[in-house]
C-alpha cells in the first residue's frame, strides 16, 4: 500500500519529526510569532496549527536569497540549491510502498486554506525540489538549480 508523509528535519541527518495533521509556519529571523515584513521571507519554520498560533518543533528553514540559492537557517550566506543536502531541507515529503511503482501528474498546491484551487494571496511563494542524500554540501544534488515561484 502506498503511503505519503510529511516530515520535518529538527536535528541530525535523519527525519524526526511528522507533521501529524498539522502544518507548517513561517515566521521572521527572531522566531515564532515575529511577522514577516511586506517584501521579505521567512526566517524561521516551524510546526503550527492552522492559525499558526501553536508553537510546535521547530523545524530548519532555507531562506530565499536570489534566483537560485538559499540562507540555511542563521547562515551568514547562501549556498546553491543542488548543494543543500536532503537533511538540511525544511519540508521532506516521502512517498513510499512495498514495490517499485511510477507515479505521474504529481502537484504541490499552495493555497489559500480555503479553495484548492485558489492560491495563497498576498505573499509570494518559493519552492524548490532538493535531491540531494549527501551529508556534505560540497557535491551537487540533482534536484532543482533555481526557485520556482
């Protein structure tokens, strides 16, 4: 049977923590509740409710920087997506099942909490697929180069 989870990465190199029907939230550089200001990006990701007013674990978190490179938690810097290991990703969606299957016409949607088929309004999303299963940045995965908005 297949199964699909969600999990996010608290510490070490291995998935310790699953979402459990919850999701996640994003707020500013200092931590849970700070907003984020009109034009910028998260820095910081944690588990939350729906209203983002339960703080749960928190979780890493890749800080949009340009086109194609992200700040890894309190980095002074960003590195390039192919270069960010599977471990220090802030969402890892595992799709598994007891033999080898293809799956095709997969989505991620982001929406508006209401309507599937309604985007998030007022903020602008940034996601990137990374493969990437070394321990080390230095080699390259072969996941997404650059943010898809």
């Amino acid at each position: 049977m297949a199964t699909l989870k969600f999990y996010v990465n608290t510490a070490g190199f291995n998935y310790d923590l699953e979402t459990s029907g919850s999701g996640l939230a994003f707020f500013g550089d200092s931590g849970f509740g700070e907003s984020v200001a009109v034009g910028a990006y998260q820095g910081t990701t944690y588990v939350s409710d729906g209203s983002g007013a339960t703080q749960g674990a928190q979780g890493k978190n890749i800080k949009w920087i340009n086109a194609c490179s992200g700040q890894i938690g309190a980095a002074s810097s960003g590195i390039g997506l192919k270069a960010i290991p599977n471990y220090q990703s802030t969402l890892n969606v595992r799709f598994t099942h007891g033999t080898p299957i293809q799956t095709q016409n997969v989505e991620l949607r982001i929406y508006d909490r209401s309507d599937i088929n309604e985007p998030a309004v007022g903020v602008t999303t940034k996601v990137a697929e990374i493969i990437h299963t070394s321990q080390l940045q230095g080699p390259y995965g072969s996941g997404d180069e650059c943010w898809i908005t």
